[in-house]
C-alpha cells in the first residue's frame, strides 16, 4: 500500500484552493474587470482585489531578497497594485494598466465605505483579546519600559540627525520614526496615515507615501540587525540569555517565567473554530470602534483609534469580558488576518501609495535616519532591558527590532535570523501593545509638535 497514496502531491494553491481553480475564478475577475462589468460596490471590489493579493503575495513570497530582506509578499502587493493604478501617460492622456472604473471601485471601498476602518478594528480588538491575560499585565510591567526605552532612544537619535542633515527634527520623528516603530503595515503605517492626515488636514495618501518607504526599509535592516546581534550574543555569551531552544529573556526564573506562556486549554479553546462565534467577534470588534469613534467626539484631542485600543486593553486586563467572547474577537481577527489581509494591502496600494511622490522620498538622508531609528532601538531597548531584568541582547532583539520591523511576519524574519524563535511572545507584545502605544503616542506627539 504504499508509497502510491502517501506520496501524492498536493497541487501548489492560491488563496486556499487548487491554482487551476483559482485561475478559472481568476479569468472571469479580470474579463469583468476589462469590459468594463465589475460591479460597483464590495460586490466588485472584493473579487478583484482577493484575485490581485493572492497573485502580488505569492510573486513577493518567492521572490529571494524580498521574501528574506522587505517583508515577502506585502511589499509586493502594495507596490504592485499602486503600480496597476499609476498613470503611466500624461494628464490629457492618462494610460492605467487597470481600467480607470476598477480603480475607483476599489479606492471607495477602501476608503469611502469604511473597509480600512473595518479591518483595523478587528485587528486591534482580536489581537490584543487573544493575549493571555497573564501575559498582558505581568510582562507589560517589565517589557514595556523596555519598549518605551528602545523609543525614546530612537526617537532622540532620529531628531538629532533630523536636525543636523536639514530634515527637520520634528519631520524625522513624525514620518519616519513613529511609522517604522508602528507594529507595520496593517495596524501601524495605515492607521497613522489617518491618524495624520486628520489632525494635520491632508489626504492620508500624501502621509503613508512617506511612511511606506521608512516601513519597509527598517523591517529590511531589523532583519539584518537580528542575525548581528546573534553573532554578538555568541561572542558574548553574558550578554544574552540563550539561542535555538534555549533563547529566554528574563534572568529570573520559575513563576515568572511560567505566566508568560499561553494556557493550553485557552489555546485549544480559542482553536475550536465557531462560526457562530466569529459572528459574536465581528459585532464586539466594530462596536469597540464605535465606542472609540464616540468618545473622540467628546474629547477630539486623542484619535478614536486610540480610545478603542484603550478600551479593549483596559477590558481585558481587568477581566470584565467573559473569556469565551474573548475567543470570539480572536476568532474573528484570525479570520480577518488570514483572508483579508491581501485585500487591505492591494487597497493602500491603490487609494494611498503614489509611486511618483514615494521615489522622491528616496535619498543618503532618508536612508540614514532609517538606520539610526533602528540603531536607537536596539540601544535603547538594550539599555533599559537590562535595568529592569532582561539580557541586554535578546532585551534589543524582541523590545527594540520587533517594534522596528513590519509587524507579524517582521516578527518571524528578525527571530529566525536571530535564532532566538522561542522568544515569540515577546515579539508579539512588541507588534500588538507596543504598536497599539505608538497609536496614542502618536495623537499625543501631534497635539505638542504641530
């Protein structure tokens, strides 16, 4: 009986189904598409994008130094989807390579009808309910000095070469340190974008062209910062707390150590996928953002984004909703995640990525206050790291560069290229609460600096 069953291959898939299944749905997306029959609405938009986010994302996932060095397939679908609604021709003569009618299609139901509202919403309510409780208030007593240190120091090196090469301090900070210390794309460059373009009164587009760049190229030398600061830990073994399975922040041990694992039966819990309770996910996600949206009505000086992250953190370390409505909103923010995600990418690519003003932002200057964003928080996350308990190196690895790359994959690239995966947990502290402190860090900064 053989090898004949168990060596079966299975067919390379797109978006969860077999490549020729998805070419045939495919097909029919772009005939639509180029005869001008899309129809208008969701009904429209989500086909089209789905179709270009599994196509942009698989061409960045295989591609070598994008795969390993710039985030893989993200990048490629902001890119390449801003580069499919770039006009090409001259303004009398605009020549697209999608058709003008799908393009607008798909920027008013990023932007217009609510879906990058919608989508961070459910990121930000299901990531930070999904943590175990545990984690979220014993490792923030330590950690987050930590994160705070790693910021502050590069904030401090970002204005000081800001101010020395003419960029402008305040400048250096706000549209490249904050973005590239954000948690990445989904819940750190996108929301600033509005978060920025509310309170200075811009199109969030002209923001995120200069966020995107400083993202991408800080998750890009984070990556590489990670594999150093493993060569350095080997060659001072003092300094860190281990690598491979041995990796571990924190000097102490027993308890300590213990509480920031997750339980396994709320793993297995929130595992046990429910569509009903998926449901029961999406009404709590979006009525955290109405909440949020409410209150900034009240007090306008701190954005709504922020409001809700403080709400939704501030129900869960104090326990008030019920843990199984707590699998609900992780539920829905996996589903979310996992199917969504492409679609929220092809649409910054399109309603907030203009390629032209992106190159311009391209120079040694811009390049070197990534790197020093970077370097100040390695140093900073290191220094304090070490003050409240940590090894300085692994301290610089989960507090500094898992705040500097681009989010969850970020997270994956830095730790393997650091070897140092076991430390996971602490990485996702830095992508979701450290990036949910940059948002209402973010709205403070604004109300001093502008």
């Amino acid at each position: 009986m053989s090898s004949e069953n168990t060596l079966q291959k299975k067919p390379f898939q797109l978006y969860g189904m077999p490549w020729y299944f998805f070419a045939v749905f495919g097909v029919v997306v772009l005939v639509a598409t180029y005869t001008g029959k899309l129809p208008k609405g969701m009904i429209g938009a989500f086909p089209l994008m789905i179709f270009l986010g599994a196509v942009l994302g698989m061409i960045g996932d295989y591609t070598p130094i994008i795969k390993t060095f710039l985030g893989g397939g993200a990048i490629v679908v902001i890119f390449g989807s801003a580069a499919l609604s770039t006009n090409f021709g001259a303004q009398d003569h605009p020549f697209f390579l999608l058709p003008e009618a799908a393009i607008t299609i798909m920027k008013n139901f990023q932007v217009g009808e609510g879906f990058l509202d919608f989508y961070i919403a459910s990121l930000i309510t299901g990531s930070i309910m999904g943590m175990n409780r545990k984690l979220l208030i014993k490792a923030a007593i330590r950690y987050l000095p930590a994160i705070i240190g790693g910021l502050m120091v590069a904030m401090i090196f970002t204005a000081v070469v800001g101010a020395v090469s003419g960029y402008g301090a305040k400048e250096a900070i706000l549209y490249i340190c904050i973005p590239i210390m954000g948690g990445g794309m989904g819940a750190g460059a996108v929301p600033l974008s509005k978060i920025f373009g509310e309170s200075l009164g811009q199109d969030p587009g002209v923001m995120i062209n200069i966020m995107i760049p400083a993202v991408a190229l800080g998750n890009a030398i984070s990556i590489v910062g990670g594999g150093v600061l493993n060569r350095i830990g080997k060659a001072k073994p003092s300094l860190t707390g281990g690598a491979g399975s041995n990796a571990q922040l924190m000097r102490v041990q027993g308890p300590e150590a213990e509480a920031m694992k997750i339980d396994p039966e709320y793993q297995n819990a929130r595992e046990s996928i429910s569509l009903v309770q998926m449901g029961a996910g999406l009404f709590i996600a979006t009525t955290f953002f109405a909440f949020g949206s409410m209150v900034n009505k009240f007090i306008p000086s701190i954005h709504g984004y922020a409001w809700m992250i403080i709400s939704v953190a501030a129900v869960k370390a104090l326990g008030i909703l019920p843990q199984k409505f707590e699998i609900c909103c992780y539920q829905w923010f996996q589903f979310v995640m996992k199917n969504l995600t492409g679609v929220l990418l092809v649409g910054i690519g399109v309603a907030y990525t203009d390629l032209k003003q992106i190159a311009l932002a391209f120079s040694p200057q811009y390049l070197l206050l990534v790197f020093v964003t970077v370097l100040g928080a390695v140093i900073g996350a290191g220094l304090v790291g070490k003050l409240v308990g940590f090894y300085p190196i692994d301290s610089s690895i989960t507090a500094g560069l898992c705040m500097s790359n681009m989010g969850g994959t970020g997270d994956v690239a830095v730790l393997s290229a650091a070897n140092r995966m076991e430390l996971m947990p602490f990485a996702q502290i830095s992508s979701r609460i450290g990036g949910a402190f940059i948002l209402i860090l973010s709205s403070i900064l604004l109300q001093l600096l502008i």
